[in-house]
C-alpha cells in the first residue's frame, strides 16, 4: 500500500480545480518537498495536472509514470476542499492544492487546507551546524566529499577543518598547489606577492610547498578568503576560491532575504550531504 494523495490547481475562475492522484510516497517528506523544489510555478503546475494521475511524483515529469486508469480531472473547488476535511475518501491520506501561486496541504480530515501553507521549514543555523558535522564526520573517517560543490563552498569547508584538523587539511591544499606545476616565472610571481625571500636553486616542488603554506598561514591569521580572493593568478585564484571562499561570510546579499533564499535553493544540495544520499 502506497501513501496515496490527490494534487490539486486551482483554476483562473477560481470556482473549479484540475486533480490528480498520485499512488506512493504522498507524504510531505516525498510529494510535498518534490512539490516545492520542482513543481513550483503555474506552468510547471498545469503540465503536471495534464499529465494525469501517476504512481509516483519524480522530479522530472518525464519519469512520472502514468497509470493505466486515469481518473484525473476537473472539479468544484468547494467539493475538493469538502474531500480534504472530510475523510470521506478513506484512501486518500493527503491533499495539495496550489492557489495563488502558492502550494497548500493537510492530512485527511486535519484541518482546513487553505490555512495551511506548504513551505520549506527549516532553521537556518540548525541547517548549517547539522551539515558542517556531517562533511566533518566524513573528512575524519577519510570519505571521499568533493571540495568543488556548492556544498563544500557554502560550508566553508576548509575554514572548519583548519580548526580541527590542520595538518590533514593542509595536506589537501599543499598536494593541490604542487599538481599545478606552475613555471618557473609563476612560481617567483608568486613568491614576490607574498613577500617570500628565495634561493634560486631549490626546486618547483619546494617553492610551491612555500606558498601554499604562507597563503594556509595567512588563512589562519584570519585574512581569509576576502582578501586573499583576486590577489594572485589564475590557478592559485581558483585554489583558494575553491578551498576557502564562503558564500555565507563573503558574498554581499544586501539584504537578509537574499541569503534565506540562497539557503532554500541550495537546501536539497545540503540535504543530501548528511543523509548520504
């Protein structure tokens, strides 16, 4: 048995709804968050209530298989909210309904679906706290856990582990500067930026071990990545935006909402990371 709901649009008129029954997963941690993060706009809504009823919801409509018996289609408004209160459908366990360009919901026969807004309800901090233990948890039991996501830039990954484990995450950016195989001109452009003395008879590999030390320095003394972002060339450039660029400490959103939405799109990202999906 599937945890069977009905999805709902409210139409122009305001007076009739398109349904459609989808059979599994109809919970809010399935249909409702596959609702919100790909089915969250009027005309991603109405190709989903032209496609018809579906044994699952997919985040790609392509994916949704159809059932063999459609019995998708339109109703009165006042019907479909009286189905939701009521739980004359005993199969049905729960009701969406976009109005307004917003989603609604509610559990057969628990409350009155429009007064119950369907959003992302997550804690900001909790979020990031949650997803900064479980990346760390993974660099401790030697996971692999790609540095270049949006994952790792919004943890500003590196920034923890150079608190909790210096010399591991030293190790990563150090092998990564030497990989470059800067030139020889490079290298003393480099050096000459960081005010770094040299003899000129020691090799590439050790004058590339020199700056990514004094730059890994110069990340702990708390320059950080805000002034260490655009100062050299290239390859280093990228290195550093890739291994200590936050999004949350050094981008400039204006205005608090800017970074709550960043948080909401990048949501699925971080969810992922700590559930191990």
């Amino acid at each position: 048995m599937g945890t069977r709901s009905w999805i709902a649009m409210e139409t122009d008129s305001g007076y009739y709804v398109d349904h459609i029954y989808c059979h599994y997963d109809g919970c809010v941690e399935g249909v409702g968050y596959t609702l919100l993060q790909y089915y969250n706009d009027p005309e991603s809504v109405k190709k989903l209530m032209k496609h018809g009823d579906i044994r699952s919801l997919k985040k790609d409509l392509n994916q949704c298989e159809k059932l063999e018996v459609d019995e998708s289609g339109k109703m009165l408004l006042t019907e479909f909210l009286n189905f939701a209160e009521s739980n004359e459908l005993g199969d049905i366990e729960y009701f969406y309904l976009y109005s307004k360009n917003r989603w609604h919901y509610c559990k057969a026969s628990e409350g009155y679906i429009l007064a119950q807004e369907l959003s992302f309800n997550y804690n900001k901090e909790k979020l990031l706290e949650e997803a900064k233990e479980y990346a760390l948890k993974q660099f401790e039991n030697n996971k692999e856990l790609c540095l270049d996501t949006n994952l790792a830039k919004f943890l500003n990954y590196d920034w923890e582990l150079a608190y909790i484990n210096q010399g591991k995450a030293y190790g990563l950016f150090e092998k990564e500067v030497v990989d470059l195989k800067l030139s020889y001109e490079e290298i003393k452009d480099n050096l000459k930026l960081l005010d770094i003395e040299f003899e000129e008879k020691l090799s590439d590999e050790y004058l590339s071990k020199t700056i990514a030390q004094k730059i890994f320095e110069l990340y702990l003394e708390n320059e950080r990545s805000v002034n260490l972002v655009g100062i050299f060339d290239e390859k280093i450039d990228n290195l550093i935006r890739k291994y200590f660029f936050s999004y949350t400490e050094n981008l400039s959103f204006g205005e608090e909402a800017a970074l709550d939405k960043f948080v909401k799109e990048k949501q699925i990202d971080l969810l992922k990371a700590y559930f191990g999906e």
